[in-house]
C-alpha cells in the first residue's frame, strides 16, 4: 500500500496518508519529488506476540528517506506471568474436569496426557479413559 506522512519540526505528523488520499489533498506536491515536510511511510504489520509478551504502542522512525511502523514490545515481569498463569488455572478450575490434565508454562494452558488425534477426524476427551474418543 503506497502511504505518506506529513512532517513538522523534523518528526512525523499525525498518521500515514494513503496515496490517492494524499494526492487529492495535495494535488500540487509531486510525490516522486517530495518536499522536506512529506516522507514516504511504510506499514509494518503487527507481530506475532509471544505468551509472555505485552504489546505496548508503535512509533513512526525514520528508515532511510522514509519512516515506518516500529511496535514496541516488552517481556511480562514475572508479576504479570504470574497473573496469567494464575487466570489460566481459574478458568481452567470452572471448565470439565479433567484432572488428568496438566498446566504448561510455556504455554500457559493445559495439555492432555495424550496429543489430540492427527488424522483430521473429530474427537473429545474421555477423562475416565484418559484419551480421545470419537463422538457417537
């Protein structure tokens, strides 16, 4: 997507411009030749959070003669991990009752003692027999 982002005081203005927008607001500014107070602007898109990671904000930098997207992402303290771990095991406390079930950290979820079936046909759990079951 072409995109463009006006500067003042030698910092990006407000949001990126899309190209047709751009034109028809400024019909007379050349966008192969761009005056000092306009850059090109690049969208980055989003990353993939890890399960123990907090999205902050996205700022605009400058890339070359362009600016693009830079997101700001931090680790959770170990305060916050343990919050979502502790979420997690609420909500797990109020489902089914699959106790034989176990929390991973890494993922911050149960797993069943058995991996899910990979040969595309539905099952559910049968915690009395501890493995998938197809559905009757």
């Amino acid at each position: 997507m072409e995109l463009y982002i006006q500067i003042k005081n030698g910092q990006p203005f407000e949001h990126p411009i899309i190209g047709d927008n751009f034109r028809e607001s400024f019909p007379h500014i050349d966008t192969n030749n761009l005056p000092p107070n306009f850059a090109r602007f690049e969208r980055i898109p989003l990353p993939a959070l890890g399960v123990y990671e907090i999205y902050e904000n996205t700022t605009y930098e400058r890339d070359g003669a362009g600016y693009k997207d830079v997101h700001h992402v931090r680790p959770m303290t170990e305060e916050e991990k343990q919050a979502k771990q502790d979420e997690a095991k609420a909500q797990w406390a109020v489902g089914p009752n699959w106790a034989s079930w176990v929390f991973d950290e890494k993922t911050c979820s149960f797993t069943p003692p058995i991996p899910y079936p990979n040969d595309g046909k539905p099952y559910r759990w049968d915690e009395e027999t501890t493995s998938w079951t197809k559905p009757e």
